[in-house]
C-alpha cells in the first residue's frame, strides 16, 4: 500500500502576507507540517502544492518534494482543497504512481505530529471508513446559541433554554489540521467530508485558527505550552 502526504500551500495569503512561510516560534510555519510528516516514517513521498517560488524553496529545504507546481486553476482563491488533491493524485497518475491513501496535510498546522499522523493512518487502516478527520468539542454548547432579531437576543434553540450544559450532547468541528483518506473513494466521492468518516477528538489546547496576527500569536503560545508538557 503507498502512502503520500499533500501539504497544501499556495501563496497569496491576504490576511496574514506570506502566511504559509511566516516565522512560527523560530521556523516557517509550512516546516511544521513537513516535518511531521517525514518524521513519521509512514509516507512513501512527501510533497508540497504549491503555485508559488519561495514556498517550493522553503519546502524543498526542509525535505518535501515539489515535483511540480499548480495549475492555474487550483491556485485561485476560490479553489477548494479537494480541487488541488484532485489534481495531484491526477497528475502523479500521469506519471505513472498510484496512492492508496493520502493525507492532506494544511500548511499552517504546527499541532500536527508524526505521533498523531501515524495515530491517524493506523485508524482509518484498521476500520472500514473512507476517511479520517480530527475534531475538537465546541468549547460552548451549540444548542445553547443566542441570535440577534429585531436588535434583540433570541435563543436558536428555544427547546434547550433550561438543559444543564453537561447534560447536552457535544457538537464538534473540524481543526482544520489533517485529514486521512483512501485515494479511491476520495476520487470517487471527489469530496473529502462526505461518506464514511472516522473522527480523531484531540485536545482543545492543540487547535488553533490562523486568522489574523491575534491568532497567530494565540497559536504560538498553545504551541510552546503543548512543547513543555511533551518534555
């Protein structure tokens, strides 16, 4: 079975310039994911999309492959994540390689580790879902929600108005760090968040948005906290 993990890394960012090679706690936030990545020894190739130069440098440097770059159409701002896993898989077919699983990993996500890589690969392989996708809890119940209307708080949710908080069932959302999936179902499905899917819950402490310079900053204080609790 060959394994490949995409990072995902186009340039272009608008609310944080340069984003995918900004300085993260003493590195380029996209050596994060690439690191992980190798480090976890499960990948037969590591490589990094991108449309831009100094991305590719930066990838190449700390070990990824950029065998080649993005067409136009998936270096857009309206393309979709599952628009560029399409066209890799796609272009590395041309080439003559086929990839059973594949793991998109995001290029700002210095929470990943090859701990919770191999954890996810060992997972999907060891059930019968198409993918897997870490999750988080809400940090609020959502059933709890207040809208505005007519200038004026209403619950969404009038039937929870007197339920306990730990008496509601958890929602969760993606963290927007990796997601695991079986390369023939994907390309069949051409979508990653439908069909059957396996979630991996982590730690709340461990996912963070990157937004805006408030949430980067945010970010790099979860991280060093998440790297003196591993020491």
């Amino acid at each position: 079975m060959k394994k490949i993990a995409i990072i995902t890394a186009r340039g272009g960012s608008k609310r944080i310039p340069g984003k995918n090679i900004k300085e993260f706690c003493g590195k380029p936030i996209l050596a994060y994911s690439i690191e992980a990545a190798l480090q976890s020894g499960i990948f037969d190739t590591v490589m990094v999309s991108t449309d831009d130069e100094k991305i590719a440098g930066v990838a190449l440097k700390y070990g990824a492959r950029v065998p080649f770059y993005r067409s136009e159409k998936t270096s857009g701002d309206f393309a979709t994540t599952n628009d560029v896993l399409l066209e890799v898989l796609s272009e590395y077919e041309k080439r003559g390689e086929h990839f059973d699983l594949g793991c998109c990993i995001y290029p700002t996500a210095p929470f990943v580790t090859a701990e919770k890589l191999k954890d996810g690969v060992q997972r999907l392989l060891e059930s019968d879902a198409d993918t897997l996708i870490p999750v988080v809890a809400f940090s609020y119940p959502p059933q709890r929600a207040m809208i505005v209307k007519e200038e004026r708080l209403v619950f969404e949710y009038p039937q929870y108005l007197d339920s306990r908080s730990q008496d509601l069932e958890p929602h969760y959302h993606d963290v927007g760090q990796f997601y695991v999936f079986r390369t023939k179902q994907f390309q069949k499905n051409q979508k990653l968040m439908v069909g059957n899917i396996l979630p991996l819950v982590v730690s709340e402490m461990e996912v963070q948005d990157i937004d805006n310079q408030t949430d980067w900053e945010i970010a790099e204080m979860k991280y060093r906290i998440m790297v003196q609790n591993r020491e």
